[in-house]
C-alpha cells in the first residue's frame, strides 16, 4: 500500500546551522505518527516544510506518492491534508459555523461568489462537522469569545472539511490543562480512525503520545535518532538519554 | 428660435425644481423696489488668502461706495463670498448652491485657472453670467470661451507679451525660462518664447525649468539654471516659489550681469515679502503702488487704507474693478435678466481704479483691455519697488481679432 | 576652437562642475528632508502613529522661530544668540507642543483600531491651518540669514551658500545624536524596545505613557528645528505643512518604518535623484519621489532598511463579528430614509439636490473603500485614483469620442477597475502603512499623468462639457440616476460583503496563516477585492464627475484620498453603515461650515477632535454600541 506521506532526506539549515539535518519517514493510511523531541530539536521546521510553509533546501516531500515539495500550503491542502496550529488560528470576526463553512466553501471552490449571502450555503455540512467535534452548541458565537479548548476542536473541524486522508497536527495541545489534552486528543483519534485519516502530529506532553500514537519518531538535533512503536520508544535507553533526560530538567 | 424665452423656461424649470423664479423672470430693476441685487463670488479664499484678503476688502470698497451713490437705480448691491478651498468641483457645487438658493443674479470670482474654467463651463451650462476677475489662463475667453463668461485681468498671453516687448530690446540672446509646473506656468513660457522669438529671430532658448508649484527645490534649480549659462532669464514662478528662487539665486549670484524678465513679480503681493532680497533691474509686470499718484488712484488708495487700516494691492485693485464693473454694467442695462447683462457687458466701458483711464470689455473675446505696469524693480530702503515703469493698456497686447476668432469657438 | 581660451573651455564643460554642486546641493535637501523625517519615524515606530500632523509642527516650528528671530526679546540680543537661541527655543516649543497634543488627545484613542488616530492628527492640521492664518497672517515670511553663514563660497568657481554647507553636516550629524541617544541612554534604549516590541515593554513595567509623551516630545521637537533650520534659507509660508508632509512620509517609508538611518539614505536619494533629475527631465518635479517610492516598495515591500515583523503577523485584534441582521425599528428606518430619499426631492429646491447627488458619489467612494479597508484590512492612502479613473473614464469619452453619459457610466467601473487590477497587483501583496503608500504613489503617479499629459487630460485645466444626458440633466432627475447607481453600488459591495468572497476577505484578514491552511489564496482575494473597490470608486467618480460638467487633476489628488480615508474612518470601519454616515457627516459639515465662517478648517478640525474622542469606534461604532446598551 502506497504511504500517504513520504519523506526523503529533508534538510532545512538556517545561517550554516542545519535545523533539520536528512530527515526521512513514512506515514501509513490511518496511521497516528507522533514526532517528539525535546525543544529545539527541529521539530517544527520539520512540520512546516512538510505542510509547505517552508521550501526544503534538500529533499522531497510525497504525498500518496506525488512529489509535492516546495508547494504552497494551499495547494497542499488541496491533497487532501489538513492543519491544526500550535497556537489556534481561527477567524476571530466571523462565528464558529461559518468558520467551518470558510473551509467548507473554500473546498468546493466557491469562495469568489458575490451574490448568494454565505449565510444560506453548505450550512448543513458545517453543522455536521462541528457535530463531529462535538460544539454543535456553539455554532452561532462568535469564535473571538470561545475558550482556548474550543478553538482547538473548532480548529479540527475546520481541518476535517476538506475530507483530508492526513492530519498534520502541530502540538494539538499545547496551552490546554492536562485533562483537556487526553479529552481532545481521544476525540480526534476517534474521529481519524473512524474516517481511516492519517495523523502526524508533535507532542511535549508524553501521556498524549504513549495513549494514542501508533507510532513515535524522535527528533534530536535534526536527525531521526529514534522510532517505533510507542513502548519500544520509551523503553529505548538513548531516547530516555537525551529527550526524557531533557525532560527532567 | 428662443430657447431662452422667459415663459418656457419657468415652464420647464418650475415644473422641475419649484424654484428659480428670481432667475428665470426677467425684471425691470426699478420694478423691484429697493430690494439688493446679489451677487455671488467665488474664490480659493482660504487656500490663497495672503492675494484673496485684499482682493475682497477692494471688492467691499467699491461695492459701498456703488451703495453710497444710491446703489444700482435704488437698489443696493449685496455679494456673497463663498470659499472654494482651491478646488474646482467645490466652486461648481458653490455656484449651484449660490445661483439657486441664495438666487444670485451673477457670479463673480476665481483666482485659480481651473476653477476659473469649471465656473465659465458651469455659467455656459446654466445660462448664467459669469464675470472672471484674476484666473489667467487664455482658455477662458479663447479656447474656451463661451457667451457667458467675461474676464478682467489681462491674460497670460497679455502680461508674456508686454514682458517680450521689453526683453525684444535687449541684447540678450541666451534665454532660460523657469515656471511653476502648471498650466499657468506652461503657456506664459510658450508665450514668451513665440513672441520673442518673432520679434528676434536670433535669440535663442538653451533650456527651461519646471519645479512644483510651491515646491520649488531652489538651490537645485537655481543651479541647472546656472549651467545653461543664459544671458537672459524668463521667470514666471510667484509667491513662495518666487520668494526661496531669488533668496537662492542672490547668493549663487544667478542674477549677476543677466537681464531676468519676470511675471507678476512687480505686484507689491509678491514684491512686498521679498524685503531686502528684491532683486535690482528685473523687468516686471505688475502695481506700482506708491507711485502711481493720478487723481483717481491716489484717491483710492487713501479711501482704502482709511477703511482699511493698510495698502491696496494689485489683488485689491482687481477685486474693485470688478465690482466695479459690474456696478457699471447693472447701471446701464437696468436689469438682471442674464441675456440682458451679457448684451450690456459686451463692450461696457469702465474706468479703471488704477486712474489710467477708461477700460473695455471686448465684444469679441469678452477680454477685458485692462492693463498692467511694466517696469524694473530696485530695492528702496528695505523693500523693493517699480521704477521707470509705465502703463501697458491691455488692448495692446492681444492678438489680431482674426486670430482670436480662430480661437474662439464662435456660436452657430 | 583653437580661438577658445582655457577658461573658455573650462566653462563650456558642463560635467565637473555642475555635478559637484548639484551632488551638494541634493545633500543640503537631503538634510533638511531627514531632520523632519527622523522625527516622524521616531513617533511611527513607538506609538505606530500615522502622524499627519507632523508637517504642521514643522510649519509651527518655522514660523515661531520667525518670531522669535526677528520679534522675539531674542532678536534684541540680535546676532548670533539672538538667531540661534531662537531657533533652538522655537524647537523646544514644539517639543512640548507635540507632549501637549499626545497627553491631551491622542494617548485617550491608543486603543481605537488601527489608522484611527490619523483622524485626529488630521484634525490637528486643520485647526493649526487656521490659528497659523490667525496668528501670522497670510503672507510669506522672510527670516534673516544666519549670523556667521551669510554668502557663499566658491567651490570650482560656482559659488555655494555657506548655510547649505552647514545643512549638509547638520544631517549626518544629527542622526549621530539620534544614534548616541537611541543607543547610549536608558530613555533611547527603552525606546528601541518598545519601537521592536511593544507589549515587551509594557511588561517590564516601564510606564509606557511616559515613553509615548517623551517620543512625541522628540519627534516634534525634530519637525520643529526642521522647520525653524528652513529660516535662512526659504520662505516661511501658510503652505508648508502640506508640501512636507508627504515628502518626509516618502522618506520614511523608503527608508523603512522605524529606521533612522533608512530614513537618511531615502532622503538622500530622494534628493540627489531630484537635484540631478531636474537637469535632465526639468518636468518630473512632479511625480519623481512617488517614483521612487514604487520602485523602492515594489522591489523590497518593508523600504530599504525596514525589517519584516518578526515572527507570525500581530494577531490582529479580533475583529468585531459581522452584525447579524439588523433588529427591526434601523431596518424601518432605512427603509424610511430610503422613502424619504425617494419622495421628498420634488419639493426641494436645486441645490439641496445637488448637495444630495454629491453625497451620493461620496457615499459609495467611501463605502468602495471601506470595502478594502474594513473587510479587506487594507488600508489606501490612494483611493481617488479610482474614483479619478472613473472621472477621466467618463471625460475623455465624451471629449475625444463625444460619448453620451449613459456610455460613461457603464465604461467608467470598467476602466477604473482595470486601474485597481494593475495597481491592486502590486499593493495588496504589501502590508500596513507600506501597502497603504504605495496606493498612494500609485494615485500620485496616476495624477501626474493627468496632470502632464496635456493632449489627452487637458492638463490641470482639466475637460470640460461633461454633462448628463438631456433626460438626467434636470437636477431631479440627475439625483435619482444617482441614488439608483450609488445605492446599487453600495446594496452590491454589501452583498458581495456578506457573500462567500467578503467571508474570505474577512478571513485573510483575521489570519492569514488559517486562510492559506484552508485553500484561500489571500493574494487573489485581496486583489480582487481591491479591483471590486476601485471599480465602484469608479462608478461613484464618473457620477460625480456628471454631477459637475467637468473633470480636474483634483479629482484623484491626495486631498482626495486623504477625504476617503476620513469619511471611512469617521464612521467607522466595522460596517458598512460606517462609511454612509462618515460620508454624509463629513461632506455635510464641511459645507455647511464653509457657507458659515471664514475658520471652517478650524471648527472642522474641532469638531473632528470631538468625534474622535466621544466615538473612538467611529459613528457607526457608537450606534451600535447604543443599540447594544
């Protein structure tokens, strides 16, 4: 079966100083990847040139086998590869629903109509969606009054409109409480599984990614030091050297 | 055929818009009673207050004095001054707001060439008089010209050719020009440069320069006028520009062992704040305030500075003769029925309150042959001045009737 | 030739000599220009204040050393104490001036949206326009030469006033003191910070009202000695303000917002490139520095030293929420407007007729900007190219081709939109009060046109004989023709703004960053949105041009932008009835104001300041709120 995502010696260096220094994995359909290592291991450089924010200076990038490196981030998620961000990033003037209806919209290429009011379109879908991630009851406020968790899992509605076959997640829990983190992220496995989505996601919190991740790469330095499954990682004596040691600190 | 036939026009109008009627009725004067005619003026009084101030204290004095004598066969003459801020889609928006709300009976004004221009346009539109005191511009009464519009003061054409007419004599043959970057500026270097080079085939012109309308960049240009080595320069730059080109040029010694023939610049508004940079032997248009002791003049001069409490300047004298003229022109016609003031207006003679005698507005062009002074500038004392001048009458300095005809878009 | 002596030729050889000096005499301009814009930049970076009252405090600066000069008890010490203690005591004046303005009307609008506070420093040019004419009169004033800097000197046997020469050090001096104070004392290094970060200082508890007084101290202080330095060398005139202020923001946008020694090479650019411009092309005075500054925005978007913000764009500040439907009783009253707008014009006389047309134009030119100003988050220094492209659209039509009106005004939205599409192309890729300028030296260079090229525009004398159609040519029947057109105009921008295309305006605006993760090309949508402003700018610009027979190089002037921009922020930017009722308020009070008193400019600009700090959300703003309450 053809990987959803490829990566092949992906190297990003920043002044002489490789961030990301020859990375290369693979993502099976419905797999969830979990990418750690401790700060600044390079792990965000490594997700953005994956989801396209960053052009790699070597190395490719696949997705279902097509190369897409160096494309930008729109086209990306025209493959089908959706996005949460480390700090949400949502539409703060528009409510929640039509949040998820932006993406809907910009999915089905209506986004340059000028006449039907937004209002009356694809409606039903967006309610849907938010159904999924359960803030159907949230639909009609204004998404620049929600609670920080709720932007999260508006943030995974918005991902899932376009159908996507691979989530890239980019610390889905950073700035929640402990016991949101487990909630949203049980959430979002359970969605991903149940729709067959694979999902990349980095993680500092490692009750998250030793609950749901099929399988974890650590990161040190720019290099891949490290991977498995999620046991075999933690019981990995460098691992617990240089990240878990880190960790401590 | 009459278009202007009074009854269909208040036909068509008063259906239209309900008012108008003062306008559209033609009316003996006397038949009115005692009622003030209104006139409304138009003028950039705030974007050029330091030439519009004056203009109208001279407008006011020649209007109380028209009130004094009696007014127009009874009736006292009443102006509304309107500020247009310099911009011509305003003054547009002022004369339909003057002509037909506040029912003027004409309009007077402009000091800018484009605002002149838009109001001839807006008095060809509507069908009412329009009497241009200072906007210069040849356009208003040749390329443009229409039925309705007169102009007062002699044109750019008419002050570039009495300037010519002393530069043709002189020995220079090397001619730099310098103007403001506008219409005004373009036409008087044109001028100036057919003209003369007409009356002396052999001069010759090495080079122009055209800095922004009051951004003159002085130094800069005071330079790349330098190094086209002119025995003589043609400046028509004004106010600011004119004030930082001579500081510049007097201390790069610009001005030394050349002849500089200059627009305006003989106005005590533009020679007054020079003060002790005034620049010695330039040929000049413009008032020689002072010295200019005839009757009528002197007379006028005290009368003004009486109410007053300061000199006329050139603009006091422009904004009097007009109101001036107008006086004159309602006298004779003793009426305000639009057709009838123009008829009136069309070769109405004045006299000046420059004391020079008698002024005629042209039937032809609608130009009036009001003058200017030539003559050279000194510095007396800590000012500057006009000496050994004299009076151009205006009807000199305009071209042959047959070119003018040409010019001007003639009716049927 | 051989009959050419040697000093013949030396002065027949054009190129030493007079390049020298010329190079001179760009310095000597370039200094003057980077004193005034150092200041501006300085307050820029701190306080992110678009300073338009800056040109009035150089013109205060001017004129009160003029007094000080040549009036003052100073001038009785008379030689040098007499002129530059004047000068230096004018400068100080203007500093506390400057903390004055700060501390009594800007610091109580910080938190308004962004742009806002430019209203009340417009306001503030307004007022000093006046009380200048009040206090000095109209005329030009001529200072006294500088003791000790009279005449000239003679460089390669031109002769070179020694005051330029002193204005020449005067520059790089001054930005030596800048750089000591900015990087050797507390007060320029907490400076430095807060112009990189903001909120940073803030927290480390430095008292930030403070830091902001003291910067607007510094950087009037800076525009008032530029202005009193001008003394010896130019006039000092009522016109000052407005020559300057667009010059010095040219230079401090090339130079890159913020950046002192930017500043000082833009200036240095822009005045050499002007002083050897003018022996070349002596007719490009006009247009030279916006030329500059596209050439220098299109090539590097931040101005030549100006840095990207670093990390992600600021999260704009959440804008407020699209209003739902309006609740019954405004709706009623629109519709009663709408009703009374409909029937009453028959009875009305002529001019409130055409008063009504003109607001009509001006309502939907201020609703077209609004559109990229509001949803769009665009700011446009610029707007009245497109409005002007209308006007012209329609003129040249019916000078060159006698087009009747009715082709106009459909030609009209379709040039003016084809404008907005190649200049919208290069603007909207920028950002801020970058995008913002180079609309502007879109606009300038668009007016530059219109204004040289004379065969085709009429030059400034602009085309006249642009009238309606017989049947529009009643003032009634001309105001609804423009009521239909202007309210079809705003009743589409408003449907565009709630249709998917102004959802995703919004949304690029909200954050870029979710917008690109989410398919929407933030560049396609904002310069669509740009060319649909300018179209309708377009249509409202050939109406207005019908409205008055005739078209000038005034209708895309900066006066006109810069109308625009104060209808659209005096109503308000959250909604479309912002730039409605700022259009109307503003237009109406300045007509009415003008008809009343000679001081309109003063009293506008006292009643803008009173708006400003009652409504800081714009009238719009402030009706909702109550509506809210």
């Amino acid at each position: 079966m053809t990987p959803v995502l490829q990566a092949q010696g992906l190297v990003k260096a920043w002044g002489g100083n490789r961030a990301v220094d020859g990375v290369s994995f693979e993502l099976a359909p419905g797999e969830m990847l979990a990418l750690i290592g401790p700060n600044g291991a390079g792990k965000s450089t490594c997700f953005n040139m994956l989801n396209g924010q960053l052009r790699p200076d070597a190395g490719t990038v696949r997705l279902g086998g097509r190369d897409i490196t160096g494309w930008a981030p729109r086209a990306i998620w025209r493959q089908g590869v959706g996005r949460t961000f480390q700090v949400t990033a949502t539409f703060g003037s528009l409510t929640v629903l039509d949040n998820v209806r932006m993406a809907l919209l910009s999915h089905a290429r209506r986004l340059l109509g000028l006449w039907q009011p937004a209002a009356g379109l694809m409606t039903r879908e967006a309610e849907e969606l938010l159904e999924r991630v359960g803030m159907a009851d949230q639909a009609d406020r204004p998404c620049g009054i929600l609670a920080y968790g709720d932007l999260k899992r508006l943030e995974l509605a918005m991902a899932l409109a376009n159908r996507p076959r691979l989530l890239l997640m980019d610390e889905p829990t950073a700035g929640m409480a402990p016991a949101g983190r487990l909630a949203l992220m049980s959430q979002t496995a359970a969605i991903a599984r149940a729709a067959g989505i694979a999902v990349l996601f980095t993680e500092h919190d490692m009750d998250v990614v030793f609950n749901h991740a099929d399988r974890v790469l650590v990161l040190d330095r720019g290099r891949l030091v490290a991977g498995g499954a999620p046991a075999a990682v933690r019981a990995n004596p460098l691992v617990r050297q240089i990240y878990l040691g880190g960790m401590a600190d | 055929m009459d278009l202007r036939n009074p009854s269909f026009r208040l036909g068509r109008r008063g259906l239209l818009t309900g008012t108008a009627l003062g306008l559209a009725a033609p009316a003996m004067l006397r038949a009115q009673g005692t009622a003030p005619i209104r006139i409304g003026e138009i003028n950039s009084y705030t974007a050029q207050p330091a030439f519009l101030g004056p203009y109208r204290n001279g407008w006011l004095l020649a209007q109380e004095r028209v009130n004094a004598e009696g007014g127009i066969h009874g009736r006292p003459l009443e102006t509304l001054f309107r500020d247009d801020a310099g911009r011509p889609e305003d003054a547009v928006r002022i004369a339909g707001e003057l002509v037909a709300s506040e029912r003027v009976a004409l309009l007077g004004g402009g000091y800018l060439s484009h605002v002149g221009l838009a109001l001839g346009d807006f008095a060809l539109q509507n069908k009412v008089l329009y009497v241009a005191s200072e906007p210069l511009t040849d356009a208003l009464v040749w390329s443009k010209g229409n039925h309705y519009t007169f102009r007062l003061r002699p044109s750019t054409y008419m002050q570039a050719a009495m300037l010519v007419e002393e530069a043709a004599k002189l020995p220079a043959k090397r001619w730099a020009t310098i103007a403001p970057n506008y219409e005004y500026g373009q036409s008087a270097v044109r001028w100036f440069k057919e003209l003369l080079a007409k009356a002396r085939p052999d001069v010759e012109f090495v080079g122009e320069q055209f800095p922004a309308l009051g951004r003159i960049d002085a130094g800069a240009t005071v330079q790349a006028l330098e190094r086209l080595r002119p025995e003589g320069i043609f400046n028509v730059t004004f106010s600011t520009d004119l004030l930082n080109f001579v500081r510049q040029g007097n201390t790069r010694g610009l001005f030394e062992n050349r002849v500089v023939a200059s627009m305006l610049t003989g106005e005590p508004e533009y020679l007054e704040p020079l003060g002790e940079e005034c620049p010695d032997g330039w040929i000049v248009t413009g008032y020689p305030r002072d010295a200019l002791n005839n009757p009528v003049h002197i007379a006028l001069r005290d009368a003004y500075r009486a109410r007053f409490g300061e000199l006329p300047r050139c603009g006091s004298i422009v904004g009097y003769d007009t109101a001036l003229a107008i006086a004159t022109m309602l006298r004779k016609v003793g009426s305000t029925d639009t057709e009838a003031m123009v008829a009136g207006f069309k070769g109405l003679r004045y006299q000046t309150g420059y004391g020079t005698g008698e002024v005629e507005f042209r039937a032809l062009d609608h130009q009036a042959t009001l003058g200017a002074f030539v003559g050279r500038t000194r510095l007396q004392g800590r000012t500057g001045v006009m000496v050994d001048w004299r009076y151009a009458d205006g009807a000199n300095y305009l071209p042959p009737d047959e070119q003018v005809r040409r010019w001007r878009p003639q009716p049927g | 030739m051989s009959r050419c002596g040697a000093g013949v030729r030396s002065r027949a050889d054009p190129a030493l000599d007079t390049l020298v000096i010329q190079a001179l005499n760009g310095l000597a301009s370039a200094s003057s220009l980077f004193l005034v814009a150092s200041g501006l930049t300085v307050i820029f970076g701190v306080s992110r204040i678009v300073n338009f009252a800056h040109g009035s405090f150089y013109m205060l600066g001017a004129y009160l050393a003029w007094t000080l000069v040549s009036h003052g008890p100073l001038a009785g010490l008379g030689g040098f104490w007499g002129f530059w203690g004047g000068i230096l005591l004018a400068a100080l004046a203007i500093g506390l001036i400057g903390a004055l303005a700060e501390m009594t009307i800007l610091r109580r609008i910080y938190r308004a949206p962004e742009l806002f506070q430019l209203l009340a420093t417009f306001a503030l040019v307004l007022v000093v326009q006046d009380l200048v004419l009040l206090f000095w009169g109209p005329d030009d004033k001529f200072g006294p030469r500088a003791p000790l800097l009279r005449g000239a000197v003679e460089i390669l046997g031109l002769r070179f006033p020694r005051y330029e020469l002193f204005l020449i050090a005067i520059g790089p001096v001054m930005l030596g003191l800048l750089w000591l104070l900015f990087h050797r004392t507390r007060f320029g290094i907490l400076l430095r910070a807060a112009t990189q970060d903001r909120e940073m200082v803030a927290a480390l508890g430095v008292d930030q009202r403070l830091l902001f007084t003291g910067v607007f101290f510094l950087g009037s202080a800076l525009a008032g000695l530029g202005g009193a330095l001008q003394l010896p060398r130019e006039a000092v005139t009522i016109h000052m303000d407005m020559a300057i202020i667009v010059q010095v923001f040219v230079v401090v946008v090339v130079g890159g917002l913020g950046s002192l020694p930017g500043a000082f090479l833009a200036a240095l650019l822009i005045s050499e490139l002007h002083a050897f411009g003018i022996l070349a092309f002596p007719r490009i005075t006009l247009v030279l520095v916006f030329l500059v500054m596209a050439v220098v925005l299109v090539l590097r978007p931040h101005g030549l030293l100006g840095r990207e913000p670093e990390g992600a764009p600021p999260a704009s500040e959440a804008g407020q929420p699209l209003p739902g439907p309006a609740p019954r009783w405004l709706r009623g009253l629109g519709w009663a407007a709408l009703a009374l707008l409909l029937a009453l014009p028959p009875f009305l006389g002529e001019y409130p007729l055409i008063l009504l047309a003109d607001f009509a134009a001006l309502v939907l030119f201020a609703a077209s900007l609004h559109f990229i100003m509001g949803p769009g988050g665009m700011a446009s220094f610029g707007h009245a190219a497109y409005f002007g492209a209308g006007a012209y659209a329609a003129a040249l039509l019916a000078r060159h081709l006698a087009a009747p009106m009715e082709a106009g005004l459909i030609a009209a939205p379709f040039f003016a939109g084809l404008v907005g599409l190649a200049f919208g192309w290069f603007c909207v890729r920028l950002s801020g009060v970058y995008s913002a300028m180079l609309t502007l030296a879109f606009a300038q260079i668009a007016w530059s046109l219109a204004f040289q090229w004379i065969e085709v525009t009429g030059g400034d004398n602009g085309i006249l004989g642009v009238w309606p159609s017989e049947w529009a040519r009643g003032r009634l029947a001309f105001w609804y023709l423009s009521l239909a057109l202007c309210g079809l105009g705003v009743w589409l921008l408003r449907r565009a703004i709630h249709a998917p295309f102004g959802m995703a305006l919004r949304a690029q605006r909200d954050s870029p960053l979710r917008a690109e993760a989410i398919g929407i090309d933030a560049f396609r949508i904002r310069w669509l949105a740009f060319a649909l402003a300018a179209a309708a700018a377009g249509v409202a610009g050939s109406l207005f041009a019908y409205g008055k027979g005739s078209v000038f190089p005034s209708s895309l002037d900066i006066p006109r932008s810069v109308d625009a921009l104060l209808m659209v922020l005096l109503g308000g930017v959250q909604t479309l009835s912002g730039p409605v009722l700022g259009a109307i308020a503003y237009a109406g009070l300045q007509e009415q104001l003008a008809r009343l008193t000679d001081l309109w400019r003063l009293v506008l600009g006292l009643v803008i300041l009173a708006l400003v700090l009652f409504f800081p959300s714009g009238l719009a703003g402030a009706l909702q709120r109550r509506r809210g309450a």
